[in-house]
C-alpha cells in the first residue's frame, strides 16, 4: 500500500493507514527529509493514531529543517480522525523560513 | 417483578461473582499475573458494590468500595499482588461474602473484623503501592483520599445499577454529569489490534466531548518507532452515562493503557488544557469506502474547525480498521453470549421433575413387565411402540439428570477459606492444591459432600499438617500442602484429600482404640486397618482432639456422611509423609445402570459400572483355595470367587459356583473378584431409593429400587462385598457401619 509514485516533494497518502502503514510512511518521510513536500491526504479513508504520530513528527522535523510541510488536501474521514484525537491543524504543518 | 425478587436475582449473582472473585484472587495466589484475573476480580467486586449500592445496603458499599480501590491499585499496577497482599485480599473476600450473607439473611458481619481489614486494605492502597514509574499518574493520590475517607455512607458515591425493564425513575441516571478521562495507550494496545482513535470514536458516542492530545512524549522523527505509542489524551466528557459505561468502551484495551475516569468537580476542570471539541458527526469513519475526494480549501485549517451540531449519531457500522479489535472483542463477546444463555430454575422444580421422571421409569418398568407376560411373541405392536416409549424415558431421564450435573469447584473454593481460616488460628502457614474442579456431580452429592469434606479439611490443617517449627525441623518446606482432587471413575466420582503432613501416629491410634475397647489388646491389625480405627465412633473424644498427632476427631460422623450417599472413605497414611482419605461417591443419587441377578430366590441389583464382564465357570476352572477359599481360573490368572449369598447370609453353605454365574467385579481399589449369583434376570435402569433414609444401612447394601413388578430389590454395594471377602475390613467397616 505504498503511496502511489508522485511528484517530488508530493506525499500521497494510501487510503489505509493503519498499525501496518506506520513503518512505511516513516520511511517515506524519512527519504524526503529536507525538502519540502506537501501530503495529500485526500485518498485517505482510515487513519490511526500511529500515522497520525508520524505525521506530527514529521511536521516537527521539517519544522526544525526549516522546511514547509503542508497538508494540502485532506478527505473527510482524515480531518474527522485528525479532530477526533486530537491533532489540531497546527501540529501538521510546518513552515519554510 | 418486585423488588424483593430483583434483589433475590441480585444476591444469586454475588454468589457468582464472589465465586469468581475467589476463584481470581486463588489465582493470583498461585503466581498468575494475567490482567484479565486482575480484571475479572476487580470487575466481581465492582458489581456487588454496584448491585448493594442499588439497594442501599451501605455496609456492603462501604466495604466494597475500600476493597474495590485497592484492587484498583492491583489493577493498575500501582501495587503488585505480593502473598501478603492477596492474603489481606482473600481475607477480604471472605468478608464481603460474609457481608453478602448477613445482608441477605439478616444479621451482622463482627465489626472488629471489618474494620480491622478496611485498614488493611487502606494502608495497601496507600503505602505499599510503588511510586516510582507512575509517579505522574495522579491515581496513588486519589486512591489514598478514597481509601482514606470514612467507611460510611456519606463516603460513597452512588453507584448508578439499573435493570433491564424497570423504569428509568427507579434508579434515576446521573444526568449530564462531566467526567474527566485520561487515557494513555501502551505499545501493546496498537500491536494486538485495537485503535486508540476507536476507542475515542466510541467514547465521543457517549456525550459530549473534548479532548486535548499530549504529543509531548513523541520523539524527533529519525528517533521514533512508528509502531510505538506515544500519544496520550485527556478527555473531558459530558453525559449522562455511567462511569461503568465510560469503562466499558475501554473493556478489552483496558490492560494496555493507563485508563482514568473520575467525575469532574462541579465547575473546575482541574487542568487547563486547551481542549478541542470533537464533533459528533464522525460517520466518515465508519464506513470504508467513503472516501470522496475533498480537497481542502485551505490547508489543514479545516481540521481543527469547531463540530457541527450533532446529527445522525445513531447505530453504525464497525469500521474495517477495528477489524483485529472487534474480532477479539467479538470472540469474547460471543463467549459471553454463550455463557449467557442460561436461565435460573428453582431448584425444587428440578427435583419435582426428577422425582416424577423416577417414577415414570418405575411405571414404564411395569408396565413393560405387564405387557411382555401378556404378549409372549414380544411382536405385537403396543410391544414396538413400549420400547420406543423406554428409550424415550431413557432420554428424558439422562436429560433430567445433567440438569441436576454441577461441577465440584463451589465446594473446592469453600474449602480454600476453611484452610485459611483454620490455618490462621492454629498459627500454620498452608496452600491449598485443588484439582479436577469441573468434574461433574449431582447437585445432591456436591450439596451433602461439603460438610463432611469441611470436617476432613479442618482435621487436615488442625492435626495433618505440623507446625511450621516441626516441619522445618523435619526438612519440609514449612507451608504445609493439602490437595483436594476430583475425577471420575468407574461410574463415580472419587474425592481425594491429600496432607504433606506427619500421617498418623499409628502407636497412638492403636492405644486409643485399645484404652477405648474398640479393639483388644492383642489384635493383630494392619497399618491400614490401625488408619481405618479413626473411622470409629470411639475416636470422637475430646483428648483424641489435641493427642493424636494425626487424625480423630469426628471421623465416624464424616464416615456416616459418605456412607448415607451411597459412598465410601478409606485412608492411607505413610509416616512422616502425610494422610490421603479418598471417598468415593455415586455419580447420581438418582438414577443408576444395573444388572437385576438373582441371589437365593433373592433379586439384587449389581450396579453395571462395576461390572467387568460376566461368565459361566465351568468345573476345571475352580480350585479350591485353604479351606472355604475358592479361586477361578480365567484367561490363565485365578481371582478370589466370592458367594453373595453366603456372604449376605442369605444361605448357609456356599453355593456350587457350576450352577451360577460369575461377575467379574473391579472394586474402588483396584483388586477383580468374581462374585458368584445364581441367574442373571436382565439389564435395566433402576430408580435409587436410599434404604437409610427409608429403613437402615444395611452392611453389603448400597440402597434400594422398585422392580417393574413392584417389589424391591436391594442394590449391592460392590465394594463392601468385595472387602468383606477379603475379610480384613469387612469386620471394621461393615459392623461400624451397622453401629453407625
């Protein structure tokens, strides 16, 4: 369930994102650390906590990489889950300076 | 349903649930440290706090609650269940049962007792609890307040318990009440399935709710496991749910998370936490393939937009993420289900219902018999349909009787207390080991096996087991054992009772029994024959109590128990070693499988399970044996031949074995006979009539049934007659009996 191939600096999150999908998006994160990337989210019908973890910590990392991390498009169900536990639009974002 | 019945139906369950909460805490005893023990005794204290909160019964409350807290501590891991503490635990259960009791029938539980393990139990909630890895967590402190405040009434927060189809106005709902709920999941949560974020869905279907998520455990990026937790939340909830119902959306993740739900203070939420409102419309995440593509105008901001007002909240479906969860939480509660289905029945319709099956067997008997006398071909088509009718009655009578079938672990666990009790007062440090608990038995035989088996138990701690100091001096572990078993076999249940104690004293018991004219003084008696004189009535004396090192007190009363079942006791000792007394009982006192012979014009009935096979000796296989003794050959090893009727005395002289049949018996312990009757009549099921409850124990008779023609044939108690040909303990066993 590995996002599908797109553009640099471009996540697209799988539509599941679960206990199983938490390795992988790390390791997505991870290979595009210092640039800067936006997260589509719009495919996304089921997210847990753990992806949600990880998100946060990206959105910190690139924070204090002084790069931009941007949620760009978001489904229902991701901003509903997101709401639900807790993770305010802030804490998915980071800023280029 | 009025009140009083609810409240029987309330008392029934906390018998139940203080079987559990014994059963649990013996458990925990034993070393297990699986949270769903810790759960299900916190659960079984919770509920009877609940049920006796509902009716008001403050004392019981009061206890509960102090109880309850402190296996909250146990629960979660604030106090780790030490032998020490669970003794202080088990002597709580016993408590609380008592306070069950004295609520249920009246009276009053001693107040030095309860009171002395309210402190007890506080001052384990309080400093035995460990401060250190969840010194954060603000529970100690609540416990310690809890625990602390006073045991009466105005000390309790009402427990809200409703039953189905009652009103809502007899037990009115806490309305509207905030409760605050933190909740920190563990790694395990994740990896066994369950979603964090579905617990919260779930529990924001309880009210209204907020919630503020504290990421401040989350590492750098680079530094994460993905698939560990470190999120936490605090929750704020408004509802007019129970805090039971707060609970249970967390009931199978419970283990893996830090989980506190406490009622909010009127208006203060103690943290200032900004907390964000979570709206009530969360069906995007209940159905899977929803997923329409929503751009968001502006990045992310949506995400924490304000909740819309709260529509369409109503049944939905699991969501596939919960998948793993919900299959173990479907799984036990399909296993709940199952236990579920059960009804209660007043035990008197049972018994109606088994004595009437008992007499349709009878009646079915006879009228066979009739039908089968006027109907000599046997083709005749009232004959037909009279057998279908004696398998019908065969089903109808096995069906009865597993309704009646109960297993032996309520009077096991009862024993456990008695070994504490007991052991407490006589200052000995003993375990007890029960096994084979889920053996079946009529609740008859499990009613009337717990008084004697009580008598055995305190025999075995006051007299079996040696003190501390002894058994040290001894080379043995100083806790003594004692091991309660039950199994099947052969038809009947065999109860075994088993000390690691000093055996009995046997120099002791033969000059008991000498000084008591039980036995001359030049006897000469086996070991065991010297174990079985504590059986005698002449054992019951006061000295015998603190003299004999082993055993004496009461055993002939705990011997007429048995034998008034239909069963038997017998004792083996080894010095220095320990004492097992094994009783055998019948299955059933109802019912049983027999052979109908016939013995000097006599008919008896041989009960069919200790039958081996049966045979027609011929002359060369019988060889005469000392000067009564005879032996048949079979299959090239020879067993003793015994004559029934000359050993009931129903003849004079032994019979000619050629004329008869052999049976060939297994009796309790073990040894073959062959016990020669004249004819065999037939197979049937016999109704069992106790002939002591009827006329008088009978030496060699086990009870009595109805014959299909109306007479009453005796049942043979295979195992006296078996001993009684061996001639050692027949004497001891058959004229104690007929003294008895």
């Amino acid at each position: 369930m590995a996002p599908k191939k797109a553009a640099p600096g471009s996540l697209k999150l799988s539509s599941v994102l679960d206990l199983n999908e938490a390795s992988a998006l790390h390791g997505k994160l991870m290979a595009m650390r210092g640039s800067n990337v936006t997260i589509d989210a719009s495919q996304v019908e089921r997210i847990g906590v753990q992806c949600g973890q990880v998100l946060v910590a990206g959105a910190k990392a690139w924070q204090s990489d002084k790069k931009s991390f941007l949620v760009e498009k978001a489904s229902d169900a991701f901003e509903k889950t997101m709401q639900l536990i807790g993770i305010d639009g802030a804490n998915l974002v980071a800023k280029e300076i | 349903m009025d009140m009083n019945e609810i409240k029987e139906i309330f008392f029934q369950e906390c018998e139940e649930q203080l079987a559990e909460l014994e059963s649990g805490l013996l458990k925990l005893n034993d070393g297990d440290r699986d949270p769903e023990t810790v759960n299900a005794v916190f659960r079984a204290v919770h509920s009877i706090k609940g049920g006796a909160g509902a009716f008001g019964l403050d004392d019981l409350v009061s206890f509960a609650h102090v109880f309850e807290t402190t296996l909250d501590c146990v629960r979660s891991n604030k106090l780790e269940p030490s032998q020490d503490v669970l003794k202080v635990m088990l002597k709580s259960a016993d408590v609380l049962a008592d306070l069950v009791s004295a609520s249920r029938d009246g009276g009053s539980v001693e107040e030095s007792r309860t009171r002395t393990l309210v402190k007890e139990l506080e001052a384990l909630a309080n400093g035995e609890a460990p401060p250190a890895a969840h010194a954060e967590a603000p529970k100690p402190a609540a416990a310690k307040a809890e625990a602390a405040k006073p045991t009466d009434d105005s000390g309790f927060e009402p427990v809200p318990f409703t039953f189905e189809g009652f009103g809502d106005d007899e037990e009115p709902a806490v309305q509207g009440s905030t409760y605050e709920i933190s909740f920190k999941p563990r790694r395990e949560l994740y990896s066994k399935g369950n979603e964090a974020a579905l617990l919260l869905r779930d529990l924001s279907r309880l009210g209204e709710m907020s919630i503020n998520c504290d990421m401040d455990a989350l590492p750098d990026l680079d530094k994460m496991d993905p698939e560990d937790s470190y999120f936490s939340w605090k929750v704020s909830i408004k509802t007019s749910k129970s805090e039971d119902d707060i609970r249970s959306v967390f009931e199978f993740a419970e283990w893996d998370c830090d989980l506190e739900v406490k009622l909010a203070a009127a208006d203060a939420r103690d943290e200032e936490l900004p907390m964000v409102p979570v709206p009530f419309d969360l069906s995007a995440l209940d159905e899977t393939p929803i997923a329409e593509e929503k751009p968001a105008s502006a990045p992310v901001a949506a995400v924490s937009k304000p909740a819309s007002a709260a529509p369409a909240r109503a049944e939905k479906k699991e969501s596939p993420a919960a998948a793993a969860a919900a299959a173990a939480q479907n799984n036990a509660a399909a296993a709940a289900a199952a236990a579920g289905q059960t009804i209660r029945v007043d035990l008197d319709r049972v018994d109606r219902l088994i004595n009437l099956v008992g007499e349709l067997v009878i009646n079915q008997a006879m009228l066979s018999q009739s039908v089968v006398e006027n109907d000599a071909t046997g083709t005749s088509a009232v004959n037909m349909g009279l057998e279908e009718l004696q398998q019908l009655t065969r089903e109808i009578q096995d069906s009865v009787m597993a309704i009646r079938a109960q297993p032996v672990k309520p009077v096991f666990q009862r024993m456990s207390r008695i070994v504490r009790e007991v052991a407490d007062m006589v200052g000995k440090s003993i375990r007890l080991v029960t096994e084979g608990e889920n053996t079946e038995v009529d609740k008859t035989v499990i009613d009337k096996i717990a008084e004697p088996l009580t008598h055995m138990i305190r025999n075995a701690v006051d007299h079996g087991i040696e003190s501390p100091e002894k058994r040290e001096a001894a080379g043995k572990d100083p806790e003594g054992t004692i091991k309660l078993t039950a199994k099947h076999r052969s038809g009947r249940i065999l109860i075994e009772l088993q000390d690691d104690g000093g055996g009995i004293n046997r120099e002791r018991v033969r000059q008991k029994a000498i000084d008591n004219d039980l036995i001359s003084p030049d006897a000469n008696l086996s070991d065991e024959e010297i174990d079985n004189l504590i059986f005698a009535p002449g054992f019951s004396t006061a000295d015998a109590i603190s003299d004999i090192s082993g055993r004496g007190v009461g055993m002939d009363v705990v011997k007429r128990s048995i034998q008034a079942l239909g069963g038997r006791i017998s004792i083996s000792s080894r010095p220095g070693l320990g004492s097992t007394f094994t009783m055998s009982l019948p299955l059933t006192l109802a019912v049983l499988d027999g052979m109908v012979v016939t013995v000097a014009g006599q008919t008896l009935v041989v009960p069919l399970t200790a039958i081996v096979e049966t045979l027609q000796p011929e002359a060369s296989a019988i060889h005469s044996f000392g000067a009564t003794q005879r032996l048949i050959s079979i299959r090239n090893s020879f067993c003793p031949l015994v004559d029934v009727g000359r050993i009931l005395n129903f003849r004079a002289t032994q019979a000619n074995p050629v004329e008869g049949v052999a049976l060939l018996v297994e009796s309790e312990g073990g040894g073959q006979r062959a016990l020669m009757v004249d004819a065999i009549q037939g197979q049937r099921q016999v109704v069992i009539k106790s002939l002591e409850a009827n006329y008088t124990h009978v030496p060699g008779i086990a009870a009595a049934t109805i014959l299909g023609d109306g007479r009453v044939a005796l049942i043979l108690d295979v195992d006296a007659v078996v001993a009684a040909s061996r001639g050692q303990s027949m004497k001891p066993e058959m004229s104690l009996a007929a003294t008895g």
